[in-house]
C-alpha cells in the first residue's frame, strides 16, 4: 500500500472475515485436503501424523457454523473504498474480522498465539 502511495496510487486493504464461499466450503476444502494428503512423502505422513489432518478438518467443521452468508458487508466495503473521496487504509468485513481478527493483530504475538 505505501509502496504504491509513490506512484499516485491510492491503495484500500479489505480484511474480510469468514463468509460462506466456494473457498470456505468444508466439503471442497476436506476432499481437497485428503487428495494431497494421499500424495505427502510417507515421511511427511509419519512426521504430521493422520490425527493432524482430521483434527484440522473437525475444526473447519466447527468454524463453518460461524462463517457469515451476507456476502454484502464485503462488497460494501468494496463499494465504498472505489466511489468515496475519501476511502479508508483499510475495511473490516465482518463481525469475526471486526471483533476478534483485528483486535488479535494488536495483540503481543506471544499472546495472539495462545489464543
């Protein structure tokens, strides 16, 4: 972004949160997962362990039922940092992206990585 800045170029950072998209689903991600797992080195395999990999799954799982459908709050943002005369830095999309992943990015690393 300020990289840009030097060239006239005005850039917008939108930071959405989870949404229900062909990229969020856990059904393709799952298949899409178990694929490439079939193809690791058996050392990979014995490295990560089966239990990794289905254990990550069942945490998609689980996230999946907070993932937003209203795709709107995306392209709002979108809308606005396009048409405004004066667009933000950067758009939260979300109430995940808003209350959890921003204020996380403030966060001491040692402690964003607990959480």
């Amino acid at each position: 972004r300020l990289e840009m800045r030097h060239f006239g170029v005005k850039v917008c950072v939108i930071e959405p949160g989870y949404f229900k998209t062909m990229i969020t689903n856990v059904d393709n991600l799952e298949k899409n997962f178990y694929t490439s797992w079939q193809k690791l080195p058996e050392e990979i395999k014995t490295t990560y362990g089966e239990g990794y990999l289905k254990q990550f799954v069942a945490m998609l799982k689980l996230l999946q039922r907070t993932y937003n459908s209203d795709l709107s709050l995306v392209t709002n943002c979108m809308e606005h940092a396009l048409t405004s005369l004066h667009p933000r830095s950067r758009y939260s999309a979300g109430w995940d992206a808003k209350l959890l992943y921003l204020p996380l990015s403030y966060l001491p690393s040692a402690l964003s990585d607990a959480l």
